[in-house]
C-alpha cells in the first residue's frame, strides 16, 4: 500500500477510503437481502422448483466462494486497487444483465458471474484496509465499522426488496447498478494507487482455483441432489468433490507459487475462524431462507410484511460498530465471538417449534437475538482471520475468510432445500409445515457446533497462545457511530 495511506497525518483520507470499501461491502449486503424477498416472486414468474429457486442464491455463493481464493492471490500480484475497480465494474455489469432474464437458467448464470465478480472485489477491498490501517486497535476499530457496514446493508436491502419487489423483482437486480456506479467512481477518485506489486518469477495457480472450485461446486451440488437423486449418485457427487479438493491439496504442496500456502493453516486462530465462518454461513443463509418461504408461501405474507418482519434482525447494524468494539476490548475477540454463537443457536431454537399460525409475537426474540449474535460474531471473526498476517498474504487471508463464508451459506442453502423437499410428503399446507420444522434442525445445528469449535479458542488463550498473534484477543479504540455491512 502506498505510504500516502500509511502515514498518520492522512487520517481524513484514511477514512474516505473506508468510507468507500464499506459502501462496496454494503452493495454485497443489500444485493443479497434485496434478492432474499424476492425469491418467492421470481419463482411464481419464471416458474422454478423449490431446488432451482435455491441455485439462484447458491449460484451467487458459489461463484463468490468458487473464485475468492483466486481473487485474493489476484489483488496480491496484480495490485489492490486494480482488482477492486475491474470487477465491480463487472459486478456492475451482470447485475443488471440479471434483471434482464427471461429464462431460470439466465438468473443463475447472471448471478454465478455477479459472484465470481465479487469474490475479486471483496478481498482486494478488504485487504486495502488490512494493509493501509495499522494492526491493532487502529486495524480493529476500521474493520468492527467495515462489517458493521455489511449488516446495515442487509438491513436496507430487506426494506429495500420488500419495495422494489412490489413494483417488480427485476428492479432488484436494476437498482444495485445505480449504486455499483457511485460506488466505482468515488473508488477511482480516492483509492489510491499502490506501488506496483513485484511478480517477477510469480504466476497465479490457475490449477489450485480449478480444482478447488470443482471440489466447491461438487460438495454443494451432492448435498443438494441427496432430495432429488438416489443415495448412489449423490454419494458420487460428494465424492467427486472431495476427489477434487484432494487434488487441490496435492497442487498447492507443489505448486512453486501456491493458490493458498499451506503453512499459513499453522495458525490455529485462523482455521477456527474459517471453520467457524462456514458453520456460521451455512445456519444464517439456510436459516433466512426457510423463513422467507414459510412467510410468503405459507402464511401468504406480503413481501414488503416479510421485510419488515424480519428487519428487527437490523440491530446489528447499531451493535456492530457501537457495542461489539467495546466488548471485543474488554473481553476479546474469542469470547464475544462464542457469545455471540451461542446467542444464534438461541435464535434458531425459538424457531423450532414452528407453527401454521405463529405470531408475530412469538417470532421477534428470534429474530432480534439473531441481530444481536451476528452483531457479535461477524466483525470479531474478521479480525481474527487476519490478524498476524504479513501484508504479503492479507489478500489470502481475506481470500480465505470469505470462501468460508460462502461455501458455508451455499451448503447451508443446500442442506436446508434437501432435508426441506426430503419432509414435505404432498403439497398440502400441513405438509409444506413438516419440511420448513425438519429443515430447521440444519442452522440450528450448525450453530452449536460452531459455538463448540469457538469454544476451543477460550482453551487456547488458557494455554498460554499470545493472544495478539493469535487473533484472540485485543484492544480496540473508543467505538465510533460510523454506519456499518453484513
């Protein structure tokens, strides 16, 4: 990064630049939410299955997830700022070719490259930030706003898709080139140009992204076909997945300049937090959906009722940039972040007794604890990824992060239109009922057995890990109310 960032007597522009990141953060964020409420009307449009209705946001996962370690070696070599700009203008550009579908297959091919163009985006983004503001409390404070800003995203864009779905979902996909635009041009104009990476002798490990993105997409693909195929293709799916993700193994304990190094798992921090993140996806994302249909398609809820139903889950736009810094200084990362999973396994168990008839009443705890969760596992695990990274790597860092995440959410999707097509015998109300109440076992285990793995960061610190280096702990300075992203 350039000096001009670094330098302490450029704090206005430091936060200009933050200010951009964080608006690219939030069109992810509000792109996803937006999409979310939409789902039960562009089924009705274009007339989709319950398992094609969930490849319209696997496939946006998948690209994202499929290509972010890919994206993140990309802004190592090839310069921060260049990766950001480049793919938000393609972000830009198939968002809007989204809207324009006539046909399911349309959508999902849109929205798998509008994936693959955030998954080059985001870690350039992120790692601007990893690299320009100083590890620490400095570090802390900009990343705690950065993911504050993601759920402020989320939440404007369940209002936002509430409205714009009832002029028409295709203005959900229309309405984020609006916003990519201001966001693209603001970016030329304040990002700055880094020094010029060295990639003498260096190459991008185009095998390691295939493989791995093979292995990604065949994992998700066999969990989701376990409803829908025999138990023999299914497990030759997954198989061939994990077929794929051993040969990508293989290739990057080869590979002169590998996709991901393998020495950088040797942080324990770090694989709890990717392990941590993918558990986490997978309930949230499967979780969200479930609920969407069972207010849409089953209790006959409006979209924009959907959207204001769910925004109590909104908090966290507040509470990430306000509450999580100053528990996060005072506790640290590992304990606020197994807080806040325990309080999403909470969430998800008040869920569980769904009813055909359930009251508006009986949903908000839900609801608003899942605000409060979030809010205390999303910005600490950010931190946590990163953190002891050399800047060299904070690209793959991020790159790994958020793979976690969206492998998480598209197996988590997945997993709950499986189990949900798996119980529902008939199409009868009652029936739809049995399948939405089986699928909600999939989060809310997920969410437990992240709060376990979490847990293992609290014995680590006991034992004696430098907390710093870990990522476990550390200060972080007076919070700010700076809006923050989900």
């Amino acid at each position: 990064m350039s000096s001009s960032i670094a330098s302490r007597d450029m704090d206005a522009r430091k936060w200009g630049i933050l200010l951009v990141l964080c608006g690219a953060i939030f069109l992810e964020g509000v792109d996803v939410a937006m999409l979310n409420v939409a789902l039960p009307s562009i089924r009705a449009d274009l007339g989709l299955s319950t398992g094609e209705l969930q490849w319209v946001m696997s496939a946006y996962v998948l690209g994202y997830g499929g290509f972010m370690l890919l994206g993140g070696r990309a802004a190592d070599l090839f310069g921060r700022r260049r990766m950001f700009l480049a793919w938000l203008t393609a972000f830009l550009l198939f968002s809007g070719l989204g809207g324009l579908a006539t046909e399911g297959w349309m959508l999902i091919l849109a929205r798998f490259v509008t994936g693959v163009a955030a998954a080059f985006m985001t870690p350039a983004g992120l790692s601007v930030i990893t690299t320009g503001f100083a590890e620490g409390p400095e570090r802390n404070r900009a990343l705690l706003i950065y993911s504050g800003t993601a759920a402020g995203g989320f939440t404007i864009g369940l209002v936002a898709g509430g409205l714009l779905t009832a002029a028409g979902w295709r203005w959900v996909f229309f309405a984020p080139v609006v916003l990519s635009f201001l966001i693209l041009v603001a970016a030329a104009v304040l990002v700055p140009r880094s020094e010029r990476p060295d990639r003498s002798g260096k190459r991008l490990d185009v095998a390691g992204a295939f493989t791995v993105t093979a292995a990604l997409v065949l994992i998700v693909l066999g969990v989701e076909r376990a409803a829908h195929t025999g138990i023999v293709l299914s497990l030759a799916t997954l198989f061939a997945g994990l077929g794929f993700l051993g040969i990508f193994l293989l290739i990057e304990r080869r590979a002169a300049e590998p996709l991901v190094r393998p020495g950088i798992f040797r942080s324990g921090a770090l694989v709890r937090a990717n392990l941590v993140a993918a558990l986490f996806a997978a309930g949230f994302f499967g979780f969200q959906f479930l609920v969407v249909l069972y207010l849409q398609e089953l209790r006959g809820w409006t979209t924009l009722q959907t959207s204001f139903a769910m925004l109590v889950a909104g908090v966290d736009t507040v509470l990430s940039p306000t509450l999580t810094p100053r528990l996060v200084g005072r506790f640290g990362n590992a304990r606020v972040i197994l807080g806040g999973l325990v309080l999403t396994a909470l969430s998800y168990g008040l869920f569980l007794p769904l009813g055909a008839d359930m009251s508006y009443g009986a949903m908000f705890p839900s609801f608003l604890i899942l605000g409060f969760g979030f809010a205390l596992s999303y910005g600490p695990l950010t931190i946590m990824a990163t953190d002891g990274v050399a800047d060299e790597e904070q690209g793959l860092a991020g790159g790994l992060l958020y793979t976690a995440f969206q492998f998480g959410a598209a197996v988590g999707l997945s997993a709950v239109t499986a189990v949900s097509v798996a119980a529902t015998r008939g199409d009868t109300p009652a029936a739809m009922l049995d399948g939405y109440r089986a699928a909600l076992l999939v989060p809310f285990a997920a969410a437990v057995i992240a709060a376990v793995i979490s847990a293992f960061g609290l014995r680590a610190r006991r034992d004696g890990a430098p907390a710093a280096a870990a990522g476990e702990a550390g200060t972080v300075a007076a919070p700010v109310t700076t809006p923050g992203p989900r």
